[in-house]
C-alpha cells in the first residue's frame, strides 16, 4: 500500500512538472493535493508536514517537533511551497490553533494555471462536496464559492480567471485528538 502512495504522489509530481505553461490545467492536481493533504483532517501540523513533504512540498521552516505539539494549547502555523524548474507551483499553508485536544485548523492548499470553469466541478466529485453557494466578488475576474462537506465542515474556494490563474481551497475543522 506504501509503495501505491509513492507511486501515484510520483504521478501527481510528474503532472505538476509537466504543467508549468499558462495553457496547462492544473485545476485536477490541485483537488488531488487537497484531496491528500487537508482532506483527511490531520489532527496534528506532524501529520500535515509528513503527508506534504511527501508530495514534495518543502518548507523553509525547520520541523514540527513534538514539543511543539505538546501542551494545554497549540499554536503552529506550517507552511510549504511545491517548486518545479524554479517555478512556484503551488504552496500550501495549515494553522492549527487552541487546545490539544481539539484544535481549529484551517488547511489551504494552493496552485496556478487552474481553470475558473474546471474547478468547482472537480471540487464537487473528487470531494464530494455539494450544496455550492457562489459568492460574489468585487472583481469580475474572480470567482468565489463555498460547498458544505458530508461532516458538515466548509470548503472555501478562490480562482483567478487572469494568468496565472491563481487558485485556492481551503477547510476549517476541528481536529480530534488521534
């Protein structure tokens, strides 16, 4: 089952490294990444670090240690980048916040040369999100929803229409203890 887990992550690298022209669609890779990284609620930032790092995010922070995690209340922020050619092909961010028992998290990950029109379509079958309110926005070049989950949680969306066609999904939970 390990081996599965690198191969179709050495999948999902290859297709990001692929996908650096503005006419690549990156709008799959990206709900493949949420789908693996923030999806599962990670109950801890270790998880979250572990999981990221092996999809090849790296961050410039040093690691999450356990002292970190330890205590009545927590308060780490992780973030990464996913880097390709010299190229920023997508970042992901995930605050956890409260007590240690059962913290907020928020989980982001993000990605250009994502289509507007692609996303929230894949949104709504890769993570079987429905229930999609469509926000508006101040600008017409970006388009905003939000989709309730099967747990009851929120998925946020944003897209960039204009190059590079910047995108982001995000979830709040609250982790249980694992």
């Amino acid at each position: 089952m390990q081996m599965v887990r690198f191969a179709l992550a050495g999948l999902a690298l290859l297709a990001l490294g692929g996908a650096a022209g503005a006419e690549e669609d990156n709008s799959a890779l990206l709900v493949d990444l949420f789908a693996k990284i923030c999806a599962p609620k990670p109950a801890r930032p270790s998880q979250v670090e572990r999981i990221a790092g092996g999809l090849g995010f790296v961050s410039d922070g040093g690691p999450i240690t356990a002292e970190m995690e330890r205590g009545p209340k927590i308060d780490i922020l992780y973030m990464a980048k996913l880097m390709r050619r010299g190229e920023r092909l997508g970042s992901m961010t995930a605050y956890f916040a409260g007590p240690d028992d059962g913290p907020s998290v928020t989980c982001t990950v993000s990605a250009v040369g994502v289509s507007a029109d692609a996303l929230p379509g894949l949104i709504e079958t890769s993570l079987k999100a429905g229930e999609r309110t469509d926000k508006p926005s101040k600008d017409d070049n970006l388009r905003l929803a939000s989709w309730r989950t099967g747990a009851g949680d929120t998925l946020d969306m944003s897209v960039w229409r204009t190059s590079p066609q910047r995108a982001s999904i995000t979830i709040n939970y609250y982790a249980d203890k694992r």
